[in-house]
C-alpha cells in the first residue's frame, strides 16, 4: 500500500481539505502516514495569510527535495504536491523555483487530485482554475473509521469563498467568491459524521454567517435555520460556527444563539479594529460603536458568551490614537480568547499600496500591549469558570494516565481525574482550578447534554 504525507498550514478549512484530500487517495489506494520520511506522496497543503508564506513554503520544498534525494538513492519514488492558497497565489511560479514539484492544485480543485497525479507522469501539472462544478459533488465519502480516527469533534464546510475585499486581506482572491452548499448535501454529510460517533459538529466558511444556501424546498436558508436542523441530527451534542463577519449576524443567527441549547456559547467574531478610521481604510463596512452594539444584542439573547475576536494593529496609516480605540473597545468588551497579528502586506490587496506603513518597532510595541490586555482578559474569563459546573465533551486521554481531556461550552480545554469515561462522552465536570493553558476539574456526573 503506498503512502500520503499531508502538511496542512493555517485555517481549520484547510485542516478539513487536507482530510478530503486523504478520503480521496484512501480511494486510490493510499494510507495516511505522520512520517513524511516514508511517505511515496509528500502533500503540502499551504496558507496564505502570514507573511511570507510563499517563501515559506519554498524553503519546505527544498527540505522535501533532499528526503527526495535520499529516498531516490535507496530506490523509492516521492511525489510532492502543493495545494491550498499558495498554490493558487502562486500557481506555475511553483513549478519554475522548485523543480521537485509534480503537481501544483487549488483549493477548489483538489477533487482531480488523482487525475492530475496521472497526468503529472508525463508532464508536470498545475490546477488553479476556479471550476464551475461544485468538488464536494466529486469527493468521496470517508469510511467510519477515518471519521473515527479524526475524533468526536469534526469541522463541516458549509460555505467557501469571502466577498468582503477587506483591504488587507488575500482570501476573496485564493479563495474566490462566496458560494454556499446546499443544505441537503450539509446534512447528509452531518448524518454520516454523527453515525460514526461525532458529537460535535464545527460550521466552518471563510465568512461562515454569509451563508445562503439552498434548502430542500428550494427556499434560501440563513445559518440561523441551518443550525436549527442541524440541532435535530441524532448523536449530535453541539454546535458551533467559524468564522463570521459582524455584518452578516442576522436576527435569525442572533435569536439560534438565545433558543438553541445545542449552539455552544462561544462566538469567534472578529472585529480587526476599534478605530473608525482603521476599520473604515480595511472596509470593514462597519463602526466601532456598531460593533459594540451587536455585541450588546447579542449578549441579550445569551448573556452567558464566550467572546473571541481577531485583531490587526499597524495597519497603514494607524496612528497612536488609533492604535488606543483598540484598547478601548477590548476593555469596553472582554474578550475569553483572541488572536492578534501585526500587519502584513499581502501581493495584490488594496492595503499593501498604501504608502504610510507603520514601522517594524511600533509595531511590535502595540501588538506586546494588546496582547497583554488580551491575555489578562483570557485569565479573568478562565479564573470565572473556577467552581462552576460546566459539561465537558471527552475528545481524548490526558496529558497523564488517568486523565481525559475534553473541551467546556466556551471551547477551553478541559483536564478531569479519570478513565472510567468514554471518548464522545459528555460529562458535568465542577472545575477546581485554571491552569495557564487548561482548567482542571472533577467529574459530578453526566452531562445535561448526555442524551442528545
Ligand atoms: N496582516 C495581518 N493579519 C492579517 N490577517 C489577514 N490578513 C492579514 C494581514 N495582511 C488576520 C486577520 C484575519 C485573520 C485570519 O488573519 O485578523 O481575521
Ligand atoms: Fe478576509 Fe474575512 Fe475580510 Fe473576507 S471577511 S476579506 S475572509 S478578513
């Protein structure tokens, strides 16, 4: 049997390519190994969105070439492809600097995936053009035990593609447009994921709450409806969705968050910035005050919420008293989690044109502070958690023998005193103490989500 070796960078929609990618060479005849050293197919499924990630990504392949070499001297073929949003950026580029490469496959391509390793005998292959066919209609479903493998808690595309043009931002152009699944195809996939034992289901889109798809009586579907049904799947415990655009949060996805107990109390809504006139040069199409009043609205419907965000600071142009409407709408919020980066011009997006670009050293003082503030904020929300009650979600042993780790409702990571429980299992854990990176706790009995 010949083996594949799938490196996947950046987002959780690439986590979940690279997994259909796996389905779909299982069906010819490869297994899946985590040692690239003996992998006869060597995939590196790239990200665009950090700084130099061409570059990166160019520096990998010179690393793979030689373990080509080396398996090559002892007789053995590799073959190397690259997929995801460098390959599409990038394209033939691939191809010309890193001679070692066979094929060079997009995101909305990588169906052909086994048509174009046939093809690559004869000629080397580049795949970036954006299909008209839908490629969820060409993948294969993946066995239960491939499901099983990859655990209880599995990310479900719903939507692909942004039409946002945020300006600092390269996801509209490796990505493409925005397009929605239809709901049929969502549930029949959610149908197979929850009968191989998946409990939680993960809606994942690069503008996740933008979803419009078609329902099975042919009407539009919002995200709000999408929930509801995807509620009523058996053996499905929990429900959340990534990631979202403040714009796109309708009252029907609003009010799901007050009405549905499935929908975990967590949001990861980002808001980049919290000056008007930053988020204004991003096109954000949104204030600082409005975010703050969704936030409100939203708060309403569910007070117990879990907020995450991601933040930008050095966007061109922000000015040290920008720089400080950030820190005041992260005080004025509170945020349980967050991501934050400096600035980074990307090829080809509005933002990088822009001549006032803040420099390296402030830059990095901002980003130190903000993340402090954000760090404080993350330690206040899991010290607030200490002695509640909390249903935890069993995804694996612990760190020790004798431990499970599992997550909370508010996506933290969760280690409890025992083995007695099953993995899928939701259980009621009293948490005794926040550690930097986990909460402890012990088991009080079986969660309230049990018999979902
Ligand atoms: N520079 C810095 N951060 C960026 N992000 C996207 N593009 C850039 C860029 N050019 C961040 C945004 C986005 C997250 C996924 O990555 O905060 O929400
Ligand atoms: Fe990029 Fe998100 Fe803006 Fe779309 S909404 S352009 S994916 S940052």
């Amino acid at each position: 049997m010949k083996k594949v070796f799938v490196k996947s960078y950046g987002c959780q929609m690439n986590v979940y390519d690279a997994e259909r990618m796996a389905d779909m060479l299982a069906t010819e005849g490869y297994s899946e190994t985590k040692a690239m050293e003996e992998a006869d197919l060597v995939i590196l499924n790239t990200c665009h969105i950090r700084e130099k990630a061409a570059e990166k990504v160019y520096s990998e392949l010179g690393r793979v070439r030689e373990l080509k070499k080396e398996r090559e001297a002892a007789g053995q073929e590799t073959r190397i492809v690259v997929a995801g949003c460098v390959a599409q950026a990038e394209g033939k580029e691939i191809l010309r600097r890193a001679p070692a490469v066979d094929v060079v496959v997009g995101p909305q391509n990588y169906h052909n995936l086994p048509a174009l390793l046939q093809k690559a005998r004869a000629e080397r292959v580049v795949d970036t053009e954006f299909p008209v066919e839908d490629k969820f209609d060409h993948l294969p479903k993946p066995s239960k035990t491939a499901i099983r493998n990859r655990g209880v808690s599995a990310f479900l595309t719903i939507q692909e593609g942004c039409d946002k043009f945020c300006t600092f931002c390269v996801v509209p152009y490796t990505r493409g447009a925005e397009v929605s699944r239809p709901v049929a195809k969502i549930l029949d996939e959610a149908m197979r994921l929850a009968d191989a034992g998946v409990r939680e289901l993960t809606l994942i889109g690069q503008n996740v709450n933008a979803y419009h798809g078609e329902g099975p009586d042919g009407s539009v579907w919002s995200l709000g409806r999408l929930l509801h049904r995807l509620a009523e799947v058996p053996g499905i415990a929990r429900l959340r969705y990534t990631t979202s655009h403040p714009r796109d949060m309708d009252d029907e996805l609003i009010a799901a968050h007050r009405d549905l107990p499935a929908l975990m109390p967590y949001l990861h809504l980002p808001v980049q910035s919290g000056s008007d006139r930053i988020l204004d040069a991003m096109n954000r199409k949104h204030t600082g005050d409005e975010y703050r009043r969704l936030i409100e609205r939203i708060r309403k419907a569910q007070p117990d919420l879990a907020l995450s965000s991601d933040f930008i600071v050095g966007f061109p142009g922000e000015t040290d008293e920008d720089f400080e409407d950030t820190m005041r709408l992260i005080a004025d919020v509170g945020f349980a989690s967050s991501f934050s980066f400096k600035y980074s011009p990307r090829p080809g997006t509005p933002a990088a044109e822009i001549e006032a670009q803040v420099s390296e050293a402030v830059k990095a003082e901002r980003l130190a502070r903000l993340q402090n503030l954000l760090e404080m904020q993350r330690q206040a929300f899991n010290r607030g958690t200490v002695g509640r009650t909390l249903d935890v979600l069993l995804e694996k042993p612990g760190r020790h023998p004798g431990q499970m780790a599992g997550k909370s409702p508010y996506l933290q990571a969760v280690q409890i005193e025992s083995d007695r429980h099953a993995i899928g299992e939701i259980v009621t854990v009293r948490i005794t103490q926040a550690g930097s990176n986990s909460l402890f706790g012990e088991v009080a009995g079986s969660g309230s989500q049990a018999a979902a």
